[in-house]
C-alpha cells in the first residue's frame, strides 16, 4: 500500500498536499492563457438587436396607413 501511494505525483496548494492521478498532469497558468487566447472574442458591451430592413419584428406588426374599405 505504500508503493502505490509513492507512484502518485503531489501538488502543493493552498490548503495543503494533493495527490495527482498517474498519466494526469496540473494545469498550469500557460494552459490557462493559452485556452482563452483560443476562445472565441466576447462582446465587451450586449449588442442592440437588428430592428432594420428584414429583421425588424416591430414593422411587422404595423397597421397600414390606407385600408381598402369592403362595401
């Protein structure tokens, strides 16, 4: 039992000593940096919906201004 306590790696933290699985590495803070510079940009403010041409549901929704009367 002892052995199989030697084969794994330790990995300081700040709540103290742990264990890491064999063949599981820690992340690191390159790994870190390296999957945000891979991930898709974000807005820095929400974006103002499309309400021209095609997309605008509110025309939609518009009376006509001349109605033809039925007699």
């Amino acid at each position: 039992m002892t052995e199989a306590r030697a084969s794994f790696a330790v990995e300081p933290t700040p709540i103290g000593p742990q264990s890491l699985v064999p063949g599981v590495v820690p992340i690191t803070p390159r790994d870190r940096l390296a999957a945000r510079a891979a991930a898709p940009l974000e807005p820095k403010k929400p974006q103002r919906p499309c309400d021209l041409g095609l997309f605008d549901l509110n025309a939609r929704n518009q009376l006509d201004l001349f109605q033809l009367r039925k007699d």
